[in-house]
C-alpha cells in the first residue's frame, strides 16, 4: 500500500511539472511599460519578471520546509519492541 502511494505521489508530481504554461505575473500596466522597454532593448523588464518569481517561489519554500518538518515530527519509526509472551498481574 506505501509503494502505491509513493507511485500515485510520484505520477501527480510528474503531471504538475509537465503541465506548465508560462506565467504572466503582472498587473496590465506593468506588463505594457514591461513589454515596451522589453523591446526597446532595456533589461529592467527581466529584472522585474525575476523578481515577480522570487516574490513567487517564498511561501511554496515556506510551506515545503514547514511540510518537511511536521513529515520528520510525525513519522512512524519501525522498531521492533522485544516483550515477553507472559501475562502481566496489574493488581
């Protein structure tokens, strides 16, 4: 059953990252004066896509390191505990 979830996990990941399309993070104002300088030749319109993706990367880094955290918490550990056969007398 893990190895099934671990597949099922692996395949939804597989999909998200080959289903993209290209992102347009911009207010209609800024993606004018963005494409306009852009291709007037001026490289400020790179530095401000970059730094839309950055701004956009920070809370799925946040919410993966708080993800890895609780995931290392809460984990099962498989250990063995070694208790005798006999009947414990609890009075």
């Amino acid at each position: 059953m893990k190895t099934l979830k671990t597949i099922f996990a692996g395949f939804i990941l597989t999909l998200l990252f080959l289903s993209t399309e290209p992102v347009k993070a911009q207010c209609a104002m800024c993606a004018a004066n963005a494409e306009t300088s852009h291709n007037s030749g001026n490289k400020q319109a790179d530095g401000l896509n970059k730094g839309i993706m950055v701004l956009l990367a920070a809370p799925y880094l946040a919410i993966g390191a708080v993800g890895y955290l609780w995931y290392k918490r809460f984990r099962r550990k498989n250990i063995d505990i070694n208790m005798r056969n006999e009947k414990l007398n609890l009075n």
